[in-house]
C-alpha cells in the first residue's frame, strides 16, 4: 500500500506534496501529570504506638507482680514446712549424737583405764565451756 492511498491523493509526486497531519492533544487536554511526592498515610500512628506499648507493659508488669506473689506464696509454705520438721530432724540428730557420744565415753573409759586420775568425759581444754562436735563424726576411728 503506498502513501497516496493512505492520505486518499492520487499522483502525488514528491513526499512534500503530502499534507501535514500533526498529533494533538485530546479533547479538554491532557491529564495534569502529578509530579509530588505523596507518602500515604498507612498504618497507626505514633500516639497509638506509643499507648499501645503503655498498655502491653503495663499488663505484662501486672502479670510480673501476680507471679511474684505466687512465688513468694510458694516460698512461705516451704519455708513453714521446714520450720515445722526442724524440731524432729534435731531430735533425731540429738539421739544419734548421744549415742556417739557414749560410744566415744566407753571407748576413752577403755583405752585409759589404767592411767590413775583420768576422768572420762572431762575435756582437757580449759575452757569452761561445752561445745558440740563441729563435724558429724565425734571420732572417725571409733566405730
């Protein structure tokens, strides 16, 4: 298909015979082009952030202090529970260091029977004072 037949005139001789046929605008002109930076406004803002964490803290420091408070519920019972055993456990351990401790008398009675004066029991510290054993075992060698 030739050019003359497009622009519907025959025997044109040259291109510059053609007429000029310009682009426009549309009808009411273009769209204006929207050349500012437009941020959109998305998501909450910093007011409702900050009183957002406010209240997460808040709640989750109420949670704290109701565990502490178990906690040291808990903490009081097994200390009463102690509280309450102590005076068997030491009965217990009273009984068992008198019998050490006769133990060790008739084993001291035996050995130093034949030194004359020797009073059994008597401590040959003088202190005055009666103190207990300060380890579990009033003599290691004397079963």
């Amino acid at each position: 298909m030739t050019e003359a037949m497009i622009r519907k005139k025959a025997g044109m001789a040259s291109v510059k015979d053609m007429p000029l046929l310009q682009d426009g605008p549309p009808p009411g002109g273009f769209a204006p082009v929207r050349y500012a930076r437009r941020i959109p406004n998305t998501g909450p803002s910093a007011v409702a952030i900050f009183l957002t964490t406010f209240a997460l803290f808040s709640y989750g420091m109420y949670q704290v202090g109701k565990g502490n408070k178990i906690r040291r519920a808990l903490k009081e019972e097994k200390y009463a529970a102690r509280r309450a055993i102590i005076p068997i456990l030491q009965a217990e351990e009273d009984e068992r260091f008198v019998k050490e401790w006769r133990k060790y008398l008739d084993e001291e009675a035996r050995i130093m029977k034949d030194i004359p004066g020797w009073k059994v029991g008597e401590s040959v510290y003088n202190s005055g004072r009666w103190m207990p054993p300060a380890t579990g075992e009033l003599r290691p060698d004397v079963w």
